[in-house]
C-alpha cells in the first residue's frame, strides 16, 4: 500500500496521483494541509525518504522567508517549523512500508512503484 501526502493546489501532486491511479496499486491519499502530520509522523517518512528535515522544506515559500530564512537550525528546529507550518513540505511525497520519494517530476513516482 501507497501513501502519497498530497496537497490538491499542487500540479506536481495532481500529477502523481494520476500515476498512482493508473497504476492500478492501492495507495491513500493524505492531504496534509488538512491533517497536519506529527512530529513523529514526519520523523518516520523522512526515514523512509532517507533525508534530513531541511531536504524536503519549501525553501521559497513565503513562511520559511519570513520566519526563517538565514537562521541556523537544528534538524530538530527543522521539524518543528514543518510541523507548526506544513505548507513548507516539499509535494508530493510517495511512501510505502519501507521507502519513499519526493515524487518530482512524476517519472520518479512512475520508478518508484514499479
């Protein structure tokens, strides 16, 4: 089973849904916006994805400019940012039992759910 952390405004995250469907593979869908993740949850795709918080922030999103762009951070510090303002998580995210991708461009959700 799939899991993609999708954000319905996004086109890259439109896009990887459609391969997910066409796919014919059980996925679901978390819109994260919605359903914030947790700390924990966020710790867990970011194993996963093999990454450290800061590879999967939105470094040109208004909020990280404003709040804290040019600041040293921990990767603790990271999480918290992404988890107080999710909309700076980088989209879409496709993960199963063991692995995951930053599915952009789509190809690379295509190569991951072969």
């Amino acid at each position: 089973m799939y899991t993609i952390l999708h954000n319905s405004r996004c086109g890259k995250s439109r896009e990887a849904i459609k391969v997910l469907e066409e796919s014919g593979k059980d996925f679901e869908v978390r819109e994260y916006l919605k359903e914030p993740l947790s700390k924990v949850e966020l710790k867990e795709i970011l194993a996963k994805l093999n990454l450290k918080p800061m590879d999967i922030v939105r470094i040109n999103e208004e909020e990280w400019k404003t709040n804290f762009k040019g600041k040293e951070m921990s990767d603790e510090e990271v999480l918290n940012a992404l988890v107080d303002f999710p909309k700076l998580i980088q989209r879409p995210i496709v993960t199963d039992e063991k692995n995951g991708v930053v599915g952009r461009p789509k190809e690379i959700v295509e190569d991951f759910i072969k």
